[in-house]
C-alpha cells in the first residue's frame, strides 16, 4: 500500500497491479463477523457515493469496488460505519488520468 504523510495524517495512493481499470476496490480483512451498513466515499464531508452495504459472515475479506465516473482528481475519503456504530476511513488520492 502507497502513501504520503502529511501533517501527521496519511493520505494513500493506489497501487496499479498489471493494467489499470475504471476503479478502484477497496479490501477490507476482518477476524469476526462484521456488518458495515453505510459504505461512502466522501470529499470534503460530502457524500459523493453510495456503496453497497455488506456483510462479513465469518472472518475474511470484504470488497467494496467503486467507479469514479466523471469524477474530478483530488483527496477523498473511504468511509465506513459498522453494525455497532464505530467508523472508520481514510484519505486516499484519485485521477482520473490513472484509469
């Protein structure tokens, strides 16, 4: 995983593995079972995506692809909230010159 710290904060960058698509996937690895009913990727507090909520029946991996379509460059955010209300995200680089 790429990033670039700034002001103590990390700001990731993707990876382009073979030949670039028309988006991104996002992994998420979990130990437990876990529901994540809100997936969004924001900017600037803004809600720009919906993604599909999903659930992790055991542990494992969880993938959430998103399609940046007509989508400007700059700094978002993956966001995601869990059954139980805890939230997670992070900052993350997009262009759409990299697709």
């Amino acid at each position: 995983m790429a990033f670039v710290e700034k002001n103590s904060r990390r700001i990731y960058h993707p990876v382009i593995l073979d030949q670039p698509s028309n988006g991104y996937k996002f992994v998420i690895r979990t130990g437990v079972h876990r529901t994540f009913p809100k997936v969004e990727i924001r900017q600037n507090g803004k809600v720009i995506s919906k993604l599909n909520p999903r659930n992790v029946p055991n542990r494992g991996k969880i993938s959430f692809p998103w399609q940046p379509q007509n989508t400007n460059a700059g700094t978002y955010q993956f966001y995601l909230e869990d059954g139980n209300g805890r939230s997670i995200s992070f900052s993350f680089k997009h262009d759409p010159n990299w697709l």
